[in-house]
C-alpha cells in the first residue's frame, strides 16, 4: 500500500514541470501580465517577458511568485496586488523596486492593511509569511542582487565558477540566496527549481536537500525504514534512488512532502 501510494505521488509531482514547459510552447494572452487583470499570472508573466527579451522583469517576477506562492483559495491576488502599486501609478517593476527599494518598503508597510482587507494569501509553502515582512524580504534579495540592481549579472558572477556544470551551479546559487531575509531551504529550492524549469538559468538541483527540511526529511526517512540516519546520508541515498528512477531531486523532495502525510492512501495535495 505505502509503495502504490508513494508512485502515485511521484506521478502526480510530475505534473508542475510538465505543465510548465506546456505552457512554454502555447501563446499566452497579454492579459497576464496585467497585475490588475484578474488573468494576472506571475510565471507566464514571466515567459512572455522572457519571450521579448526582458529577463530581468521574467527573474523579478520568478522570485514574486515563488515569495507568495498561489493560494488555494485567492490565487496569485496578494502577488497582483504588490505587484500592481498603487491604483493608477506605475506598477513595481524591477526596474522601480530595484532603483528605489525603500519607497516600495515605505509602500507597501502603508498600504498592507488595505491589501489584507480586500482578501488574499499565500501559498502553502509560504503559509508563514505576511505581508508586513515582504518588504524587508525585498530589500534583502534587491541588497543581495547588489549594486546597479542587474539579477542576471549577479547570477551569471555566482554560477560561473561551476564552468558549466548545472548542478553546481545550482548549489551555488542556493548557498548564496542564505543572505535572502526569510528565504529558507524551502524557498530557495523553489525558486531555483523554477529558474531551470522555466530555462532563465541553466542550473539543476543536485539533490534534494534535505538539511533543515520537514515533510521532505520525514518523508526520506519513512522511505528508508526510519532508520536513524542524517539528512545529508538520506540526501545521498535519494541521489542513488534517483540514478533508476531519472525523475530529479526536485520531483522526489515533492512527492516525499505530499507523501509522508498519508503514506498508505493516496492524498493528491491541493496546493
């Protein structure tokens, strides 16, 4: 029972990057990238930027809609109303947040009352994020970009000691984005995940990265017996599952998550 279900959550944590590099290959409407449309989607907002050139607002975008992830409930609504500014002036571009991060700061610490009362949320994984700490979560990651506020610059200076290699890459970039205020191990894998997913950097995890993991972690060690053994073996234990089954760490640490809370019936997880 506990192996038919854990399949099928591998089946189904297959299905994020293979809607992602569908979408990749459809026209998308301009709509979405209207934060004040309800059509408003921050990743193919950020394909169609990518599309025309404009990788520095398809990363900004990136990084929005991994910090407040799509609620169940609301959708992307706290990601458009940020993004969207104020009603009528320009929106928060990269371009305006990166130039000027404490007027966003300032902005948004004004106007987060306004924005909770309309209604909204975040996702499931940053279910402990508030809108009062967003704005020192954007300052952080536009201090951490560095001066001239160019993100493609500051990424290519990180990766390219790897010489090529995504893998380490990747590992850079994650060790690096530590300095991101309240970007942890979940967040940082997300959004780098979705950085190769959605091709803007040619990075790949190397493992699952299970260190200061919850669901992952529990569910890694239920796959192994439970046997009392640290996250950076189970780590290396995943990486050898992975050389069979050549579905990604980043597929097995979602499906371990959405396993290990009902590891004999299959549960599909709702987001």
């Amino acid at each position: 029972m506990r192996r038919a279900a854990f399949i099928q959550h591998l089946i189904a944590s297959t299905r994020q990057p293979r809607y992602i590099e569908a979408i990749r290959q459809r026209d998308i409407g301009q709509s979405r990238l209207d934060p004040r449309s309800p059509l408003f989607d921050p990743i193919k907002a950020a394909i169609l930027h990518a599309r025309k050139g404009n990788l520095e607002e398809a990363l900004w975008l990136a990084f929005l809609a991994i910090h407040f992830g799509r609620n169940r409930k609301y959708g992307w609504r706290y990601c458009a109303a940020v993004y969207a500014g104020p009603p009528g002036g320009p929106i928060w571009d990269w371009p305006a947040v990166s130039r000027n991060p404490a007027s966003f700061a300032k902005w948004l610490a004004d106007n987060s009352e306004a924005i909770r009362a309309v209604g909204g949320g975040f996702g499931n994984h940053r279910k402990y994020e508030s809108l009062r700490s967003t704005g020192d979560v954007v300052l952080s990651y536009v201090s951490w970009i560095g001066v001239g506020g160019n993100q493609q610059n500051r990424f290519q200076e990180l990766i390219a000691p790897a010489n090529g290699a995504p893998l380490a890459a990747f590992d850079r970039m994650y060790v690096s984005m530590g300095q991101v205020f309240h970007f942890g191990r979940t967040a940082r894998f997300d959004f780098l995940t979705l950085l190769s997913r959605l091709q803007l950097l040619p990075i790949a995890p190397p493992r699952a990265y299970l260190q200061n993991a919850t669901g992952p972690l529990d569910g890694a060690k239920l796959l192994f017996g439970g046997s009392p053994v640290t996250p950076v073996v189970l780590d290396q234990r995943l990486t050898d599952l992975d050389q069979h089954l050549r579905l990604g760490p980043d597929i097995l640490e979602d499906a371990l998550c959405n396993w290990q809370k009902s590891p004999t019936v299959f549960k599909p997880f709702r987001g």
